[in-house]
C-alpha cells in the first residue's frame, strides 16, 4: 500500500534548436506523475520555456542530455528525429486523496 501523501515525478522533455542548453526550444512533452494534469502533444502552441537554462531557472532538474552524433557523410540536410533531447524532472508533493479512507 502506497502513501497517498507522497512525492511524484513530472517530467519535461525538450528538444533544442541545437545542443546547447541556451538554444531555443523547438519541441516538447510533459509528462505528470502527480495525476493533477494529463498533458499531451501538441496542446499549446508555445513551448513551456524558451530555453533548456529557463527551464533549469525555474526549478527543473536536468537528468539527461542529449548524446552529441554528428551526421552520416552525405545526410547533413536531411529530415529525421530531434536530436537535441534534454529531459529535466521535478519532485513535487502529491496532494493527499480526500475520497479514499485512510
């Protein structure tokens, strides 16, 4: 059995123009352990932060940043996934669950 009083997970995903954390964001996801909010993609049109260091000023905790892999010979203009991952994470207080008995 689980404490209904206890701390959760949010996670932040963002993928920078490049990999330096003061380049601007240009994709996200959010994740929330705390159930208070079911965030999605694409459910606002401006990025939560406008940098990876905003997000760290605001309290965001950075747990991995993204591998640096230069491109194959001969592939440096082409389209494919956002290499520029960061995650960050925050620990916050679940609020306790006031329908469930004790």
């Amino acid at each position: 059995m689980t404490s209904s009083n206890t701390v959760r997970q949010q996670v932040l995903v963002l993928y920078l123009g490049t990999s330096a954390l003061d380049s601007p964001v240009i994709g996200w996801a959010r994740y929330d352990g705390t159930g208070a909010t079911r965030p999605t993609t694409g459910d606002s049109d401006e990025p939560p932060y406008e940098t990876g260091v905003a997000a760290l000023e605001d309290g965001w905790r950075l747990i991995q940043a993204a591998q640096l892999v230069p491109p194959y010979p001969g592939a440096e203009h082409e389209t494919s996934f956002l290499k520029h991952e960061f995650f960050f994470e925050k620990l916050v207080q679940r609020e306790p669950d006031t329908t469930t008995p004790q």
